[in-house]
C-alpha cells in the first residue's frame, strides 16, 4: 500500500500567553497570602515534579528569588512520587535535566527519598509525606495544572496532586495507585485534608499552558483556598489544552513519546486512548484511531517507556533505548499497566508506517485518514492526508497550507522529524 502525501496544517488560534515570565512569577508571589506567612530565617521547601513545564527553570529560579528576598533559607525539593526509577540519584538527574541545579538556582536540591507515616485518611489508609518537607518551616510547590491521564475528578495534575503523590514519594504514590483510579480520583482529596492539616504546606504557584505548550496562566493558590480554588483552574487547563481536530483517524503517527511529554508517555487526553484496564474507553474521547505507531522514546524520558504501549506499532530503536529500572518501577507503582505493554517493533520507521497503513482498515487509499504529530504536548502544527482537508476547511481554528510533500525519509529508513517539525523539541535538541 502507498503511503499518502502530507499537508501541513497550524492552529491560528491566539491563546493567552505570558511573555515576561520573571515578573509574573514575582507578582503573583509577592502579591500572595502565600508569602507573607514565612518568617526571615525559615528553611522552606519548593517542591519541583519530573513534568517538561515550559519555562520551568526559570519558574523555579524566580520563586527562589523571591524567597531568598524575603530573608528565608530555600531549598529545592524533588516532588515526584516514584520517578526517576524511585532513586535519589535518578530524581536529581530529571531535575537537571529541566536546569534545576544547585549551581543555576543557588540552593540546595534534596532528593531523598524517605518519607513519614503521618496518620491515617477517611478511608483508614496511612498517609505518607517527604522527611525534608516534614522538617522544613515551610513547603510550597511549582506545579502544572492540567487534565490527568488516567482519571476524571475534580484535582487531577496539579498542586493537590504533587503535595499528596509527589511529596508522598514511592509509599505515597504506591498507596493511592494500587487503588486504580478509584486511589486517585476519589482517596486522593482526602489524603490532602489530613496534609493541609498535619504538615507545613503553604501553597503552590499554578502554571497553566496554551495549545502551543507556552505558559498561558500563573497563579499562587494559598493553603486555605487550595481545595476550593485548583478544579476551577482545571476547568481553564482543559479549555487551553492543544488537540488533534479530527473525530476519526485511520493512523496516527507520533514522532516521540516520553515523561516530558505526559506522565503517561502518550497523553490519552490528546490521543483519545485511556487503555486502563478494567475501565471502559469513555464515549466522549476524540479522536477515535484504529492504529498508532510511535517511533521514539525521548531522551528526556530516561528510559523511561511508560505508556508505549498506547501505540500499537514502533521501532527497535525506540524499545531499545528502554531502561528497565525505571520503566518497571514507575509502572509497579503507578498500577496501569495495560499502557506499557510492548508493541511489535520494527527496524525502521517505513517499515513500521508502512505496516500500519497496511493494518489500519482502510484499503481504499485515497481515503486514508493520516496525522503526524511531533509528540503529544507540542500540538501548533501537524501534518495530514488528503482525505482530511476538507473537515480542516471547516474549522476556523486551524490553517491548511500549500506545503505538500511525501514523507521525509532519510537514507536510513527513518523519518526526518526535524524537517517536518523544525520548532520541536527534537528539533531544538542539542
């Protein structure tokens, strides 16, 4: 079977941006309750997670500014539940990986990974908390708020999130996993009572993004309003998240998946595939696709392949570059493991289009439903068949342009994603 020509397309809608994110960070600190609950002298905690938040370093260093003005002691502390194959070690290296270290922020990075048993929540489950955030003053975090990938609720990723999984390292993040989605969507807020209670957590600085993965949104949301104030900044989250425009796809190709990307590699809120076992696909996930192929795990991802198995197809280079240390840990833990099942391999990425045009039921060519994406966060352009040009037309939101090219393989089989995507993270990869 031939595989199709491809048409870029880009999204012209302007979402809200952030352009000068120093200053941001600083008002929205200065201007808090947050802030003006730390005292001169107090050692306090600033909780940074494993996710590829634009302008993190930055982000991060700026709250370190703030705080160290403010005549307290701070200290970067890894929030990342299990990551990093559980290991002190493997978190401080994803830490670094995001520039945040000792040398760019100026203070300390802590990485332990023992934790505290605190008390018990209503369901009669211990409650876990990172040592160094117990011993700390004061402990604040700098997260996402986003759309979950594994469950619907009303604090899916967020600040609720990394003070209860991320803070509560591999015991806390094994206790609500083994729950399945029931631990995070329903157990999780309740764990996050006795915190607010029983530890020294002040508040978190929210990052919302835009569809071009661009900081969108800041806000400081104190301690006392956290649990009434984050599902309104999820709701906002889900409106300004990107989004493939398609309601059924015959193949989706995806240049690389990886943690950087999504904590399920894939994330299913883009792809339309929750693949959870026990839990039946939600009628309302779009687009709706027959085969997914993913060439390549990113460098970022340390190995980690957590959710390759989203995709159907791949290649030997990306099942290679899988570290079993972290992969298994992360997903032992996280107890989803349908996700990370290995597909069929293939040499090369040809082969392994190729072979799901071939299985992608539709034989008629010309009406082959094809999109390449360069990843599952970084969604301003892709590129399509024919046979979706006419639902693009439609769509106010998205441009079809003139460029039209058959895929770009290199001498060795494999695609050039740079040429197709020349602003990605792959492509700015040094």
């Amino acid at each position: 079977m031939n595989i199709p020509k491809i048409t870029r397309i880009h999204n012209l809608a302007t979402p809200p941006e952030i352009k000068d994110i120093p200053s941001a960070v600083r008002r929205n600190w200065m201007e808090s309750k947050t802030l003006k609950r730390v005292k001169p002298g107090q050692r306090i905690a600033i909780g940074c997670g494993s996710r590829g938040i634009a302008e993190i370093a930055t982000i991060v260093k700026t709250t370190v500014e703030v705080f160290l003005e403010a005549g307290t002691k701070p200290f970067i502390l890894a929030a990342m539940g299990s990551h990093g194959g559980a290991t002190a070690e493997g978190q401080r290296e994803l830490l670094a990986s995001y520039g945040i270290t000792p040398e760019k922020m100026g203070v300390p990075v802590v990485s332990d990974m023992n934790s505290e048993k605190i008390g018990l929540n209503s369901w009669g489950e211990p409650v876990w908390w990172d040592c160094n955030a117990l011993r700390a003053d004061g402990v604040i975090t700098v997260s996402r708020i986003k759309p979950h990938t594994d469950y619907r609720g009303k604090y899916e990723s967020g600040i609720t999130k990394m003070m209860v999984i991320g803070l509560g390292k591999r015991e806390g993040a094994a206790q609500h996993h083994r729950w399945g989605w029931k631990g995070l969507q329903q157990m999780l807020p309740e764990t996050a009572k006795v915190l607010l209670d029983k530890t020294p957590f002040l508040g978190g600085l929210a990052i919302l993004e835009n569809a071009h993965d661009k900081t969108a949104h800041l806000q400081v949301v104190d301690r006392d309003e956290l649990l009434d104030v984050e599902p309104g900044l999820l709701d906002r989250a889900k409106a300004l998240m990107g989004r493939i425009p398609f309601a059924e796809l015959d193949v989706l190709i995806i240049g690389e998946i990886g943690k950087n990307y999504s904590g399920a590699g894939i994330d299913p809120n883009v792809v339309g595939r929750l693949l959870i076992e026990a839990a039946p696909e939600l009628e309302t996930n779009r687009p709706r696709i027959t085969r997914m192929v993913a060439l390549e795990v990113a460098p970022e991802s340390h190995g980690n392949a957590t959710g390759i198995g989203i995709a159907d197809l791949t290649t030997n280079r990306a099942l290679a570059s899988i570290d079993p240390i972290p992969f298994r840990m992360n997903n032992l833990t996280a107890c989803f493991l349908w996700r990370s099942k290995l597909p069929l391999g293939f040499e090369t990425d040809r082969e392994c289009i190729q072979a799901a045009i071939e299985t992608c039921w539709q034989p008629i060519e010309e009406r082959r439903k094809l999109v390449i994406i360069p990843n599952s966060l970084e969604l301003s352009d892709m590129w399509i068949s024919d046979a979706l040009h006419n639902e693009i037309k439609n769509d106010p939101d998205w441009e079809l342009t003139s460029e039209t090219i058959s895929l770009p393989f290199m001498s060795n089989g494999n695609l050039d994603q740079k040429r197709l995507f020349p602003h990605s993270v792959q492509a700015r990869r040094k």
